[in-house]
C-alpha cells in the first residue's frame, strides 16, 4: 500500500486515520480530501492503492466515490471508515463495491490490525461488522437493502455451483487474485475468468464484496 487516499471531513478524524495508515503500513504517500470534489480531483492526478472513504460527507455521500472508483479503477482497494453500524450502511457500500467495512470507534489497534488483513488478503471487516454479516446470512438469507417482497415474488432458487467453482469463489473471499488462483489450482488465468464469469451470473453478483458475501453464507470460508 504505496498510495493512500483519505477522505474524511472532519480534521482531527483525519490526522487519527493519517497516523493509524502511517503505523500499518510503514511511511506509505497520503493523500487528504475533505470534500468528494477534492476526492475526485486527486483521483484524477494518480492511482491509489488504498482509499479510506467515510460515508457523510459535505458534498454527498462516500458511497457515490466508491462507485466511481469501482468503474475508473478497480484495482484501488475500497475501505469503508465510518460511525454508521447499520444494515443500510452497511451492505449499500458492499453493493457499491467496497471491499471493508471499519468502524472508527473501535480501538486503534484494532483498526490497526484490520487493516493489515490486507496484506494477507483478508477483508478489513471491525468484529461487529463481521458478526452483523454472518448473522445476516444464517438468519435470513435475503439481501437487507432489497426492496420488500410482494405477493408476486417467490424464495430465489438455490444455487449450485459445481466443486471447482466453489473453490474458486472460496479463493476470491480470500482475497486472492484471478492470477493468482490460476496456478494454485493448476488451471490457466483464462479459465479461472471463464468460471468467475459463470460464478457471477448463477449469483448474481458484479463484485468481488458481494462474491465474499455469497461465499460466507454458503459456508465456503469463515470470517
């Protein structure tokens, strides 16, 4: 993590966040915004690897940036930092396609250590983050932001996904990459894209949160 972006409003949050990246990743190159504008103004100067993005800000909401990284570049690393704990919150940001989820209230070394999860390709999810995830999909199943069911909509069926894409599913919770998976699983980069291809659509997701999302509720990793 060379390259960091914080967009936060608030100053002393700010400076804490600044102190709490240059403790995790040794030094890393800080970039500040305060307003999305400022945001996407950095944005279009250079890449980030990481972008930290609180959710209420003066000029809009940090999900609107989330998206626009998601679509401009994708491989930023999209983390949530925020005081809102809520189902709303939460999984309208993991739709949008961040890939973390930290609540700022909780101590600093464990902000600390979330954040290293990413070195290891463990998504940076605060540990009540984690439990409201993993408490969702074993009571439920149904999407907290989806609309209410009516009288014409049915329980979706369940998917099935054949043995080796559930390995590769697992793998992508995980965090590792397309050429990554390729030669753990002796199989060429371009089939492992073919059966993410495949993978998405019986899920019916378009990111690698919502994947995770998937994977967690049918059992194929732990958080």
């Amino acid at each position: 993590m060379h390259h960091i972006l914080v967009l936060e409003d608030f100053a002393d949050t700010r400076i804490w966040l600044c102190e709490v990246l240059q403790e995790t990743f040794n030094t890393p190159a800080i970039s500040e915004a305060a307003t999305l504008s400022q945001a996407r103004e950095l944005l279009s100067q250079q890449h980030f690897d990481l972008a930290l993005i609180d959710l209420s800000l003066p000029d809009g909401s940090g999900i609107d940036i989330i998206r626009e990284i998601v679509a401009q570049s994708p491989t930023t690393y999209c983390v949530v930092a925020t005081i809102f704990d809520d189902d709303q919150h939460l999984f309208t940001a993991l739709q949008a396609g961040a890939q973390g989820y930290l609540l700022k209230e909780q101590p600093k070394q464990q902000f600390i250590k979330n954040l290293r999860g990413l070195l290891h390709g463990e998504p940076p999810l605060s540990p009540p983050i984690a439990r409201k995830m993993l408490r969702h999909f074993q009571t439920s199943g149904a999407h907290p932001v989806d609309e209410m069911p009516t009288k014409q909509q049915t329980t979706p069926p369940r998917v099935e996904l054949s043995k080796r894409e559930q390995e590769i599913l697992a793998m992508v919770a995980k965090g590792y990459k397309r050429n990554e998976i390729g030669p753990m699983l002796g199989i060429s980069p371009h089939t492992v894209s073919t059966h993410l291809k495949t993978i998405y659509s019986k899920l019916n997701v378009s990111s690698r949160a919502e994947a995770t999302m998937e994977a967690l509720r049918m059992g194929l990793v732990e958080l």
